[in-house]
C-alpha cells in the first residue's frame, strides 16, 4: 500500500490523500459517507410518511364510521375529508418516490414504494370505523388526536425539511398557504 499526503503542513484542508491498493480517497469517504447520511435521511421520510398516514386513515375511518351517529357527522363530510386526503397523498407519494428514484431505485420500484407508503391508510380507516362503533363516546378525541397527529407532523418534519434545503422568505410563505 502506498500512501501519497500533499499540501502544506498543517492545514488539512488542503490535503489529498491517496491509498493505491484499494483507491479509496479522502473525497471517496466523504462522498461514501455523504451517500451513507443522505441514504438515511431519505429512509426516515419514507418511514415519516407511513407513520403519518396511520392518523390519515384512522381520520377517513372514524369520519365513515361515524355517519348517522350525530346530526354532524354526514357521509358528505366523511367524503369531502376522503377527498381533501386523498389529494394531499399525490405529493406525499412523491416525497417518497422521488427521493428513491435520485438514489438509483427504477421509476416503477419508486413509483410501488410510494404507493406502498400510503397502504397503511385503507387499513387503519378499517379499524377507525370499526372502532367509533365499538367507542363512540371517544369519536371527538380520536378526530382531535387524528388531526393533532398530522399537525404534528406537518410542524416537526415537513417545515424543518423545506427550510433545510431553501431558507427564505418565500418558502415560510409557502409553508403557511
């Protein structure tokens, strides 16, 4: 093995490190690790998104289940919130499908992993809207739990990732409409 250090004493940054026998160099590690970290970024999203669709589900669940227990509760309401969810997971998709794909997961794999992440919906408004039959006297803290589940989400993950990447007064005016 062979190991070459250039720049001036002292001053690291200005080194080039090179080992022959298995060509790993200085910018080699840190763009393995830069890989390593933005792999586990991209990971956790995923794994927010699917998180966050468990509260989206129970919501469209306890919304369905919940039709014609009160004067409030119309299937007209449950739908409108099926509608307004369902349009909000086609960039909930992207934010999954995209990143995969900018790792070098195929189009199609990206496209079934993002569509995968959002599985969890059907299935947990099953067990919403059985669960307001089982509980109706809880049916107000499931929606506020549902609805502060996703707030919470929006406030910890989405706002902090958007302001990470591009910082400026436009994005905050994004974030707030």
């Amino acid at each position: 093995m062979r190991m070459r250090r250039s720049g001036t004493k002292g001053h690291s940054h200005n080194s080039v490190t090179t080992v022959t026998d298995n060509k790993m160099t200085d910018a080699g590690l840190i763009y393995k690790s830069l890989d390593h970290r933005g792999w586990r970024r991209v990971l956790l999203l995923v794994i927010a998104i699917t998180v966050h669709n468990i509260p989206e589900g129970l919501a469209v669940g306890v919304s369905f289940g919940a039709v014609g227990k009160s004067d409030s509760a119309t299937f007209e309401k449950a739908r409108n919130l099926a509608i307004g969810i369902g349009i909000q997971n086609f960039p909930e998709g992207l934010a999954v499908s995209l990143p995969l794909a900018a790792f070098g997961y195929s189009k199609i794999r990206s496209f079934i992993y993002g569509q995968l992440s959002g599985m969890v919906e059907p299935v947990f408004a099953v067990i919403g809207a059985l669960c307001v039959n089982f509980m109706q006297s809880v049916l107000p803290f499931a929606l506020a739990f549902a609805a502060g589940a996703m707030v919470y989400v929006v406030f910890d993950d989405v706002i902090p990732e958007a302001h990470s990447r591009h910082s400026s007064p436009m994005t905050t005016w994004m974030v707030i409409l």
